[in-house]
C-alpha cells in the first residue's frame, strides 16, 4: 500500500518560485507511535529536495492499517525562503 501527497501550490504572485518540497508526517493525536513517526508535535521529514512544484509524493512506509497520519510540506523557494503547509 502507499498513501500519495498531491502538493498544489498556488500561483506566485511578486514571491520567489518553489524550487522544491520537503514533506513531513506525523501521527493524528490519541494515535499510538509507528516506528520513527512521531504522534503529534512537529512530525519527521520523509522527502526532501525531490518535489517540485505541483508534485506528489508516494509513502510506502505507511503502515498497513489502523494508523492515522497526518501530512504536511515546507516549500522551498530559489531564494531559500520558506512556507509552511497546513497539516492535513
């Protein structure tokens, strides 16, 4: 199984263009720790520099059933500026 992470970024208007995405995961609160994710807090990074703009990430790291994650992603601008996705 994988769990994908459609990333869509909304047109830049006088920013900086996204070079790439970092994504994070981390499990819902009240869910129990699976491996190295964390539940709550700030998660942990599982991609970094690959997505570019509007791309999609695959988690195949998910567990099989009865988890809930929660995922989010940091867009790096040409600049290095940065912004922060909602968790989802």
């Amino acid at each position: 199984g994988r769990i994908t992470v459609a990333i869509t970024d909304p047109t830049p208007s006088g920013t900086p263009t996204v070079s790439y995405h970092d994504v994070f995961v981390r499990v819902a609160a009240g869910g129990t720790a699976d491996g190295d994710r964390p539940v709550g807090g700030d998660g942990i990074r599982i991609s970094t520099e690959t997505i570019g703009e509007n791309g999609t990430f695959h988690d195949y790291a998910a567990a099989s059933g009865g988890v809930d994650y929660e995922y989010r992603t940091r867009a790096v601008a040409t600049t290095g500026a940065t912004a922060w996705g909602a968790w989802t």
